[in-house]
C-alpha cells in the first residue's frame, strides 16, 4: 500500500469519526424532540432533517457552498475572523456530517420511541427532574439505537462523495476522501490505486453497517 492510499483512507476515517462527534449531539436532540414532542412546525423539521436523503447530494453540497463561502452568510462572518472554510478538511467534515445526519436521527429516534413512558414516569415521581430522567432513565435505554444511529451515520459519511468534491473539491493531501480519490484515479486511468480505495471503503463500511445492523436487533 502506497503512502497516498494510506493516507487518504486515514484522512477520511478520521473525518468521518470527526463528522459523527459534530452530528452526535445536534442528532440526538432532534430525534428526541421528534419523538416526544409536538411543536408548530415539527413537519417542516422533519422534512429539512429527511432532505439531505432525498436531494442530489451536489445540490446538498452547492447549498453549503454558498453557505460556507466568503459571500455566504456563515462563510462571510467566519472570514471576518480569519477562518476559511470551503475547501478545507473543515469543509469535508461539515460535508459528511449533514449527509449522515438524517440516518443518525431517524434510528435515534425510533430509539426514543421503543423507550416505555412508565420508566420515566416512575423516575419523575422520585423527585428526578427533566434533565436528570433523561440522561439516567431515556437516554440509557435508547443508548442502543442511538450508537446504532451514530454507526450508520459514519457509514454515510465515509462513502460521500457529491457534496464534499463539491464544498471542499479534491486537493491531494488535504481534502481527498477515499470516495473522491476512486473518481479521480479512476478518471485518470489509475485504476490500481482506485481498486485499492475501493477495497478499503468496502470492508470499512461492511464492518460499521454489520455493527449497526446488530446494535439494531439487540435494542
């Protein structure tokens, strides 16, 4: 194994695990406010979260283009600080972490939607407060779906492609994920160094969708 083929795919699982932290707590939230509440506008929540998995991934990532960039409304007050964001290893991760956040929320949510009322009833008749029946009675007995939700989200994020070669573009060295290096030795007639990224990704993402897919049967 070639030192760029190793170091594409440490990049890239590194991003994908920094993609997952960055969804993690954002995802959870959502998932338990879906699964718990009603709130005006909770359908248009649970579209804009569901959309990612129904646009083109290139929409996705022309959207956090113009988000992200100097003339973008985030881009622009970053810039004012100094800090870049569009093709950057930042960009690849922020990339990652919204096309696997829908997955994430969905499982999570279910998660929260399996736990039985009874539980938390019981703590909140103890004394416990919100906060604290959460993290000790919820949050422990969906911790399984969620961990799940979590694997299938880094799942996602390992094999993106549309939106990080077009947020983050692909720059040997620096922004090159495992997805986009397979198009571009492949477009180059690189074809070796393209199976090899191929085979990489496959056992990868066969190991973390079986350890979902058990995590799943076992809550």
């Amino acid at each position: 194994m070639s030192a760029e083929i190793r170091d594409i795919a440490i990049f890239t699982t590194l991003a994908a695990l920094a993609a997952t932290a960055v969804m993690l707590v954002p995802g959870v939230a959502v998932a338990w406010l879906l699964a718990r509440r009603q709130f005006p506008g909770k359908a248009l929540v649970e579209t804009v979260v569901s959309l990612p998995l129904v646009m083109p991934p290139v929409a996705t990532g022309l959207l956090l283009l113009w988000l992200f960039s100097r003339r973008g409304p985030i881009g622009g007050l970053l810039a004012r600080v100094g800090i870049d964001i569009v093709f950057t290893p930042a960009a690849v991760v922020i990339a990652m972490a919204v096309m696997g956040l829908p997955l994430l929320v969905r499982t999570a949510r279910a998660g929260f939607e399996q736990v039985t009322r009874r539980y938390e009833q019981i703590a909140e008749t103890l004394g416990a407060g919100p906060w604290r029946v959460f993290s000790t009675v919820t949050l422990p007995l969906a911790a399984r779906n969620i961990l799940a939700g979590a694997t299938l989200g880094f799942s996602r994020a390992l094999g993106e492609f549309g939106a990080t070669i077009v947020v983050a573009g692909s720059i040997p060295g620096r922004t090159r994920t495992l997805a986009v290096g397979i198009y571009s030795f492949t477009e180059n007639g690189q074809d070796r160094q393209a199976a090899m990224l191929l085979a990489i990704s496959v056992s990868i993402a066969f190991v973390a969708v079986l350890a979902s897919n058990r995590l799943a049967r076992e809550a």
